[in-house]
C-alpha cells in the first residue's frame, strides 16, 4: 500500500506518517518501482500500536522504547502517566472552580473579571497578610469574592488573624454561607468542624442556630465546646451541660461561668443550672481543682437552690472547697 491508502485506512495524516518515519517510529521496507513508500501489513499494524500508545499520553521517544526495547518494563511508565494525568485534572478542575465563581460574582466588565481573579488569587496566597487584606475587602463589600471561595478559604485557614476577617466576612454575607458551612460541619476532619462552627457562629440567623445545637454533639470536644459557647451567649438553654462539663474541666471555664450566670437570670433556668452543677459536684472523679471552680460556678446563679448548695459546700471536706463557698454563700446573703 501507498502512503495516500495507508493514510486513508488509518486515519493518520501522509504528513504524520512521515514524520514517524523521520523518527525512526516507522521503517517501510518495500519501494515501488517508482520509488514511493510501500506499506505492508506489518508496517499497517505498527501505525496502529503506535497510536495505541500515543492515545495513553505516551510521548514518542516512549512509543519507540515500548515497541523495540525486548525489556521495557511499562509499570512504572503507566505510573508516571496516572499521576501526571490526575495532576492535570487537578489543575482544569481547579480552574473550572476559579471559572465558575467569577461567573458567579457576576461581572459585568472585564475589569470585574480582573478585580475577581485578583481577589481570589490572594485569598489562595502563601502571604498571610495578603489573603487578610482580600478577606478584609471581601467584608467590605469588595466585589468579586463569591461566598464559596470565603466559605472554602475559612475552612482551610490556619492563621487565627485571617480567619478572623474570613469568618468576619462570612458573616456579613448573611445566610448564603450557611448551607455551605453546614457541609463543612460534616467533614471528617475535626480541624474543619471547628473553623466551621466558629464561623457559623457569627452568623445572625436562626439557621445558624440550629447548626450549632447539631454540633452539641459533635464527636470532637473541640467542636461541642465552640458550640456551647456560642449558644450561651445566644441565651440557648441547650448549652448548659457542655458549659458545666467545661468548668469541670477548665477549658475556657471563666467564660463558661459567666453564661451560666447569664443564663441563670432566666429563673426557669436557675434550678436547672443548679441541678446540674450538683450533679457534676457529686461524681467520684472530680478532681478539688474542678470542683473548687464548680463551686465558684455558683456565685451568679440565683434563688434558694443555689444558695442551699453553697451551704452544703461549706461544710466540705475540702478546706478550699468550704472557704471559698462559705466566702460566696456570705456575698449573696449581704447582697
């Protein structure tokens, strides 16, 4: 067969076929009289495994050595390319991400698009302060920052100043971060649970409420905490018993005795407060430093119940214990 047929059986260009040969890819024996290239069957399949090879990402000087080299071993040649190729799915994935929020913020002129893909570079930057300045602009009403890239760059963000203006951006975007929180909150890292439910709870909205209520029990402590804490401030009762176990435990315990003493001011709370504090007091494995702060607990909390506890307390066989509940049972009776 001539070059014109062969090109035509193959579906590979004359053009092509002579640049395999000038490669040494292809080597058509066979002349014609007239001196025209002559292929013969085994050059047509070769054309075909050469192809083969080519459409695997293979590079030329790699088609050669597979096809002449007795001993190639392809392993670890396939390895290189399955990496190389879901690099470069990375790479068009991200870029159709970085595509699809521009589209999103909707420009309206090329300088919108530029504002956009500079912002969004910036949130993605090694320098910490140059993604604080792009969340601090996003917060400002920047245009260009769609709240998917906000929602993203504070799940991922490690300095605590940065992720301070994300979330404070975040929850000027109002409730069209929540949905996308609430996937974050689901993350099986627990380091992402817990830039989520601190960003979710500076978010105004019921919605936000009722994430950080799910979160109460939350399998990582780090996030239950964060929760509790954010509700307490928000005057939901719910929070209660993460705050107690946190004064047991002395994990932000000041601020966790001062929503309870917030909360106790709700007088159908009080009891409830004082229930539960008890309770924790009367576990075997309190050690006197928790329930010292227990005890101190009690102090902002109102009504008789809490007063009949202080009084127990301080008969203690705790000489810390009794002093410090005898000093509070003491204030609450001249106050």
């Amino acid at each position: 067969m001539l070059i014109g047929e062969v090109a035509r059986r193959s579906g590979v260009s004359a053009r092509m076929l002579r640049h395999y040969e000038s490669l040494g890819l292809l080597r058509p024996a066979e002349r014609t009289g007239a001196g025209y290239r002559e292929y013969s069957n085994e050059d047509v399949r070769r054309i075909f495994h050469i192809e083969s090879l080519r459409s695997l990402g293979l590079p030329l000087r790699d088609v050669a050595r597979a096809l002449d080299d007795p001993g190639f071993d392809p392993s670890d040649l396939i390895a290189t390319l399955v990496r190389e190729t879901r690099e470069r799915i990375a790479e068009e994935t991200e870029l159709l991400t970085r595509l699809q929020r521009i589209g999103a913020a909707g420009p309206t002129a090329w300088e919108d698009v530029l504002r956009s893909v500079a912002l969004l570079h910036a949130l993605g930057s090694e320098s910490a302060g140059k993604r604080q300045r792009a969340a601090l602009s996003a917060a400002e009403g920047g245009a260009g920052v769609p709240v998917e890239a906000l929602v993203e760059a504070a799940l991922n963000e490690r300095e605590p100043s940065v992720a301070g203006a994300l979330r404070w951006a975040l929850a000027r975007s109002g409730d069209a971060a929540l949905a996308l929180l609430e996937q974050g909150l689901r993350s099986p890292t627990a380091e992402v649970r817990r830039r989520a439910v601190r960003a979710v709870a500076e978010i105004p909205d019921p919605g936000a409420t009722a994430l950080l209520r799910d979160a109460l029990a939350d399998a990582d402590i780090g996030v239950r905490r964060s929760a509790a804490l954010a509700l307490g401030a928000h005057g939901v009762a719910d929070a209660v018993p993460t705050l107690i176990d946190m004064i047991a435990d002395g994990a932000n315990d000041v601020e966790a005795a001062d929503l309870l003493g917030a909360l106790a001011s709700d007088l159908s709370l009080a009891d409830h407060i004082v229930a539960g504090l008890v309770d924790r007091l009367g576990t075997n494995a309190v050690e006197p430093s928790s329930r010292l702060r227990l005890a101190q607990a009690l102090a902002d909390v109102p009504g008789s119940a809490a007063s009949r506890v202080l009084a127990d307390l301080a008969q203690d066989g705790d000489r810390a214990v009794a002093l410090t509940a005898a000093y509070v049972l003491q204030l609450r009776e001249a106050r």
